[in-house]
C-alpha cells in the first residue's frame, strides 16, 4: 500500500532560492535510495486561519512563506528502509548541524497511509 511522509515548513523569502537548491539535493538523495516520488510546493494563496492553518501550523512570521512537500514510497516498511539510508548519506550531514536555510525547530512533518485514490 503507497505510503506518504508529509511536512510543512516556514521559510525565509529571502532564502527561497537556496531552500530550492537543497531541497533539489535532498530530492535527489531520496530518490537515489528508493522514494517513488519528492514535491515540494510554495505557498500561494494560503490564509492565517480563525483556529488553524498552514501559516499558523508553522508560527510563521513576518517575510517568511510555507513550504508543503511530500515524499511518496511504495510502502511504511519501504519508508522505513530509504529513510535510515538518506539519514545515514554524507550528503545530508550539513542539515543535522543546522546548516540550512529555515528553522528546523518550527518543523511539521509525520507519515501518512493512503486513505482515498480516486
């Protein structure tokens, strides 16, 4: 069964272009281990909500946009498997150092099963 893990981020709009670099690598990395697939996607006509939305999800602040992206694998046990090989690339080292260009800590993300495929 497919399987998705999900996230949402704030990122700086002046650091867009360099978020899209490495996200471009990240990517990359995924998909040489297995992912099936790795979107990444920018705010556009994302409202602050009355009780919850994605710009609140993330505490976004002033010039800073979100980012919505997924991963999509064949399976959890495939999930499982691709992630502890990208955790353990040494071309992700400089993201565990904090070495990227949004704030890590204001993070969502978490893995989903499929529920509807129409």
């Amino acid at each position: 069964m497919p399987y998705v893990d999900g996230f949402v981020v704030a990122v700086p709009k002046k650091k867009l272009k360099a978020y899209a670099q490495l996200s471009k690598m990240v990517g990359k990395v995924w998909r040489e281990h297995g992912a099936l697939d790795y979107r990444e996607w920018v705010a556009d006509d994302v409202k602050p909500g009355k009780l919850t939305s994605f710009p609140q999800s993330v505490k976004l602040k002033a010039g800073e946009t979100v980012v919505f992206a997924w991963i999509t694998y064949k399976s959890r046990a495939q999930r499982d498997r691709i992630n502890a090989k990208v955790m353990a690339d040494p071309r992700l080292e400089s993201m565990g150092k904090g070495d990227v260009p949004f704030d890590v800590k204001r993070m969502i993300y978490g893995g989903f099963t499929s529920l509807v495929k129409v």
